[in-house]
C-alpha cells in the first residue's frame, strides 16, 4: 500500500460533499468535501505501489487547469485503472452537492 | 416487449452498490445515513496490514421510512473485502439494531432490512469480527420481539459463515436465484473435507444445494425474487406488513435437526433429496 498526497490551484468552495464508487478489486472510493478557496487537496491510498508518477499524471491532467471547485479529496483505491479513477473523481464532482446526491451511483 | 427490451429496462438490484440499494428500499428523499463515510471509520486493523481501507468499513446504515414507517437499512457492500465483518462494520449493524430495539421500547415501532453481502467474519480482524457477529445476533433476536427483522441476499457474493446464521435469526428472509446461502462456501468444504464431499467448480451443485431457489423450496428462506429493484422492495414491504411471523425459523432447531439426522452422509445429496427432507422435516 502506498499514501501519496497533492495540492492543486481550484475555484471557489465545492457545493457539497459526494461519495462515489467501492473500494472493490478494480475500483476505487471518492470522498469530496468542500475545501478552502483556490486550493484542492488529494489524499491518496493505493493497493498498488510503485505508479507514483501515474497518479500524478493522470490527477495534473484532471485538476491541473484550476478550473473545477476547490475540493478536500480523498481516494481509497483498489487497483483501479487510470481510466476508471478519472471518471469517479468527474463523477463526484458532478454530483457534488446535488440533492439526491449519488441515487443512481455506481449502477453499471 | 422482447427478452432484450426487458433486460434493458430491468432496474437490477444486484448492480447496485450497499448505499444505492439502501436508499431504493426507503421512500424517496427519507434515506439520513448515520456514520457515514465522511465521519471517516475506517478498519484501523486493514491499514495495519497494508491494506486499503473504506471511508465506512464497508457498511451503510441507512435510516428512513417504508411506506412511511420508521425503519433502518443495513447494507453490507460485498465488494470491498468480500463484505467481510470486521469490528467497525459489524459495531454499525449491531448499534443500529440495538437503537431500533430501543425505539420499540420507547413506543417508535422501528423495524429493520438487513442486505446480506459477505462471506462472514473478516479474518484480518479476527475475534474482533467474531465479537461483532455475535453482537449482531444477539440484537437480531432482541428487536425481532417487536417488529420484523427482514434479511435480503441479493448476490453475488451471497451470505456465509456467522452472518448465515444472523440471516437464520432474521423473521424473514428473501433471497434471488442468483443469491446462495449457507455456513460454508463451496470451496472451504472442498477445501477441509475433499473433493468427493464437495466439488466447488460444480456449478450446478452449488446453486442446486445452496442457492436462492432452493433455500425457498426447503423453506430456509420465504421467497425467491428476480433481480428487480421494485419487486425486492414490494416483497420487502409485503412481508413488513404481516408483522411477526408465527413461529420464528430459529424456534423450530429441534424439527431441523432430526431431519437432519436422518440424512445418509454415505451419498452425495441431490437437491432434490434435500428439499424431501426438510419438508417432511418440517410436516
């Protein structure tokens, strides 16, 4: 198991809190909380060692332009790939603060 | 509509995760979740094993209403570590219940659905799981006194070890073909006692013996269901709204077991000699 942590440039505060995915064997769990102004902080703790550079990557690609809200992120993953981290993290930033937040999550 | 349409169209309750199917079983917008992820319990027993863990230890407790009654949802998300109990997710289900027992004492008729999801004890964690899982049915025989306990095991992973024997306490249990249901999994019989006792590739044994369909005809369960998240639901409120069963499953252990006793060990059982022998069992 590996933790490595990031801070990136964001907007203003996320409306509200997400959870998306399960930390099953190929997925991974995305906690989003709100965060302060213009800062996003990932967390990470990964079942697979050694793909620091990945991570960074792939999170640079997603947050690096600073244009989504300024989010506390945290992510409990299992293995997943690239391709699917990507999209939970966009899918908790989606359903941020929505109201029937996460009904239809993780059906397919 | 043709086979495919309704394939698309089904609203499946097995690919839901543990927090979706808790909120398709309450009416919509009553779903609070109590120590949910954000309150960040994780297995502090998993990370000392280099292990991932889960913002909620794998469970959700979910509170809310059923047809405007007060009732509280426990899912077990069989995805992460094969819905293994471990302290933190076997002291949610047990809290949750001892709370809803309380609730009746204090005149809120508060009733439970536990979804069943695992394979029993997380062996991480050991007694510490063990502890919980009798915690948990020690709580299951309290509350069922005042309304009913309704066990659900929808699949994939379906219900082994300790918590098969939770689901045995439960007023009512409802499976789907896909779920199965026993003490031990098809490979750790294989495992321990050969492959002439029991061979786990064997598909059709294994749901033949142990699967939804079967525990229904034996009368281990009280009804099989499709993969559909309505008619989970509908069966779940139906068997809610006939209150305490008359006799609960655990209270006949005596008629059980000298069924069982009757049993040749000497030939493979058929699924077809085990529902014989638990009918006349129970006639």
């Amino acid at each position: 198991m590996e933790k490595l942590n990031y801070t990136f440039a964001a907007g203003a505060p996320a409306a509200g809190r997400a959870v998306t995915g399960v930390v099953s064997s190929g997925d991974l769990e995305v906690l989003l909380e709100p965060g302060d102004n213009g800062s996003t902080t990932v967390a990470v703790q990964t079942s697979v060692d050694g793909y620091g550079h990945n991570w960074t990557a792939l999170l640079e690609r997603v947050l690096g332009p600073g244009t989504l809200p300024a989010a506390r992120i945290e992510i409990n993953d299992n293995g997943a790939t690239p391709g699917v981290v990507r999209m939970r993290i966009e899918q908790a930033f989606e359903e941020q603060g929505r109201a029937d937040n996460g009904d239809r999550e993780n059906r397919a | 509509m043709t086979d495919i349409d309704k394939l698309l169209r089904r609203d499946s309750f097995i690919e839901r995760n543990a927090r979706s199917r808790a909120r398709a079983l309450l009416d919509p917008g009553s779903m609070r979740e109590l120590a949910g992820p954000f309150e960040r319990l994780h297995s502090p027993w998993l990370a000392r094993q280099q292990l991932v863990t889960q913002a909620d230890d794998g469970v959700v407790v979910a509170k809310g209403t059923l047809d405007g009654a007060p009732t509280v949802v426990l899912a077990i998300e069989g995805g992460f570590q094969g819905g293994s109990m471990g302290e933190i997710g076997g002291a949610k289900i047990a809290g949750a219940l001892h709370l809803a027992a309380r609730d009746n004492r204090r005149g809120i008729a508060t009733q439970a659905v536990i979804l069943f999801e695992t394979g029993g004890v997380r062996l991480q964690e050991a007694n510490l799981g063990l502890a919980a899982i009798a915690e948990i049915q020690a709580a299951i025989v309290d509350l069922r006194r005042y309304r009913p306990v309704i066990g659900v095991s929808a699949g994939t992973v379906g219900c082994y070890g300790g918590m098969s024997i939770a689901a045995g306490l439960c007023s009512y249990l409802v499976l789907t073909r896909e779920a199965r249901l026993g003490l031990n999994g098809p490979q750790v019989i294989e495992q321990e006692a050969g492959v002439n006792e029991f061979d786990a590739r064997q598909r059709a044994l294994i749901w033949g013996l142990t699967g939804g369909a079967q525990r229904v005809a034996t009368g281990l369960a009280d009804a099989c269901v499709e993969d559909d998240t309505p008619e989970v639901r509908a069966t779940v409120a139906r068997l809610f709204a006939q209150g305490l069963p008359a006799q609960n499953r655990s209270d006949r252990a005596v008629e059980y077991l000298a069924a069982l006793a009757g049993i040749d060990t000497g030939a493979q059982a058929a699924p077809e000699d085990v529902r014989t022998t638990y009918t006349q069992g129970a006639a």
